[in-house]
C-alpha cells in the first residue's frame, strides 16, 4: 500500500536504551518505530498506522499532514 511521505530530517535519530523509560520490573520499555510514514510522532509510531488499514494495495495515498486522512488517492503507477 503506497503512501508519498516527506521527510525533513537529514540525519539519523540515535536511540539510547539508557534513556529509555522502566517497566515495573525495571526493564526498558518497548520503543514502536513508525513504519508507515504518518505518524505525528514520526519516527516513533503514535497509532496513526489504524489511518491505513483500509488501503488499497493498487492506489497511492497522500495523508494530509495535518489531519492524518488521506487527502489526494489515484492509481499507483509504480506498480503498473
């Protein structure tokens, strides 16, 4: 399912397990990394990826930054 996502940053994000938060048994908590590109959170997912479950894997998806809902759909012509 494609979906255009603009990226900004120009680096990497460095995560550092000593900084990471402690369950209740004082082990590191899981960290979700976003896979499909509209989180708000970006790089972390935020959930935003449920936008997505009813995508077509023929067309190619524009989410509107601002309200995470698709706001541009045509046919993925990659794909062709």
């Amino acid at each position: 399912m494609p979906r255009l996502v603009r990226f900004s940053q120009t680096g990497p994000l460095k995560i550092d397990p000593s900084t990471l938060p402690l369950d209740e048994q004082g082990k590191p908590k899981p960290i979700f990394i976003c896979a499909c590109g509209i989180s708000e959170k970006f790089p972390f997912c935020d959930g935003s990826h449920k936008a997505c479950r009813q995508e077509d894997p023929a067309t190619l998806y524009r989410y509107d930054p601002a309200t995470r809902q698709p706001s541009e759909i045509g046919p993925d012509e990659s794909s062709a």
